[in-house]
C-alpha cells in the first residue's frame, strides 16, 4: 500500500510516495498530470519487479536513499557517532506526514533505538513554478555528520546526458555535458562560497532537447557556500541527484543539520 501525496503548480505536477511507512520517495516529477489521476496505480506502475538472479526486492531510491537498507549507489547521509567515529546507519520510521496548506506538505520520521529525527519538506509556487525542497536532521545527542542531501530527486530515464556549470575569469558559465552511465558525476565546492566556477545547479535535458522545445529537469541548490552534487547511474539503471553542504565540512558534533 503506497500513501500518495500530490503538489501542482498550474504546468508540472510532484508526486511524492510513502511504502509501509519508510522514507517518502519522489514517483513522479513531470508535465501537469490530468485532474483525478490514479496515484495509486501510478505508484505501483514504478515498483521494479523481482526477476531471475535477483535475492531480494531493489531498495527504494527514497529522498534520502539510506544505507541501512543496502542502497546500492551513494546514500543520502552519512552519520558518525561522536564519540568513536563508528558509522551509524539509522533505519527511519515514519511519526508524521501532513499537509501545511496549498502546495505545501511536511515529513518527520525517527529512529528509535539511535535517539536521530529526519524530516522533510516540499512547497511548489503557482507564480515562479519552483518546487523548493528541505532537508533536516535532529539527534538526542551530538553527532558527526559527513553528508546530508537535500531530498533526493530521480532523474529522468529519458535523459542522455547532463549539464553543469564551470568557467574561470572572462570564461564564466561554461556548460558541461556528461553523459549518464554507470557511475558518478561528483562536484564538490570546498572555496566556502559559490561562484562560475562552482556554479551549484543542474540540467538534465530530455532526449532531443534544444534551448526552445523539449523537456529539461533543473536543480539548483539554494546555499552560499560551499556545496557537493551526486548525480549517479545505479547498477539496476535508476538514476538519482544529489546536493549538499560539501562533505566533511561539518566538523563539529552537532544535534541539528540542516
């Protein structure tokens, strides 16, 4: 059974998905969808089925794919204990979902047994057509945190390749295109500021996609300092986007990141 929640703006719609109460996941992120679609057959029409040489069920590529469950690619958190450094892999249950007005609607789930809270939140404008989304994490007690992405996006299968930004002095915004394969397109941005060098955002255009028509998928992380973008190919052929504080600059324990 998949909870199904839906964000429109007038010309794309955000379809967010919770699965027996884990992490909320990003089912589909596109055109407007007509008035009273099914979520829920939309829901099951992305479930990956278990085939031959397969053990076990695909983890969920949720908005913060999570290590406990044996992700396969980049996890969206990377968590230490304070005081030994061990690796800590929560496995987060959900306490509450809710809608906090029009286009707008908030998660928190928790770990129990690790005293560690994760919550998120997705709002889309009617007037800019920009879905902002929010990331942050809570612990009982101090922690060392390496990474925390912002909730993560799938990118569309669609796509060929990507583009990001890079440049120098009198070369500033340079577009560079990657093609998707298996395997990581990693930025990190260590400067502590942004710039055309480190521009932090990305396109992901649909196949024969020009400047005027097409379909293109834009992220832009929305912080002034340094910052780190995943975008990976898995194994299996799914495909997820990542942005964040740039890894390893939190070098305090801390109890709140966000």
């Amino acid at each position: 059974m998949t909870d199904c929640w839906r964000l429109d703006d007038g010309r794309q719609s955000l379809v967010l998905g919770l699965r027996e109460g884990g992490l909320a996941e990003v089912l589909y992120w596109g055109a407007r969808l007509p008035d009273g679609e099914d979520l829920a057959a939309l829901a099951a029409a992305g479930e990956a089925d278990v085939t031959g040489g397969m053990l076990d069920a695909n983890p969920p590529l949720s908005i913060c794919p999570e290590s406990a469950r044996s992700f396969p690619g980049q996890p969206g958190m990377r968590l230490r204990a304070a005081d030994d450094g061990r690796p800590l892999a929560p496995d987060f249950r959900l306490v509450e979902a809710a809608e906090e007005g029009p286009g707008q609607v908030a998660f928190l789930w928790r770990d129990a047994s690790l005293g560690v809270a994760y919550g998120a939140r997705f709002a889309i404008d009617a007037e800019t057509h920009m879905i902002e989304a929010r990331a942050w994490l809570e612990s009982e007690r101090p922690v060392l945190l390496d990474w925390l992405a912002a909730p993560v996006f799938p990118a569309p299968q669609e796509a060929v390749d990507m583009i990001d930004f890079a440049g120098r002095w009198c070369g500033e915004f340079q577009p560079v295109r990657s093609p998707w394969s298996a395997g990581i397109r990693l930025r990190d941005n260590r400067t502590g500021r942004t710039g055309h060098e480190h521009f932090p955002a990305l396109i992901v255009p649909g196949r024969g996609a020009t400047n005027t028509a097409g379909n293109a998928w834009a992220f832009h992380y929305g912080w002034s300092g340094g910052h780190g973008m995943v975008a990976e190919e898995l194994p299996d052929g799914r495909r997820q986007v990542q942005f964040g504080h740039a890894p390893g600059t939190e070098t305090a324990p801390l109890t709140r990141f966000e």
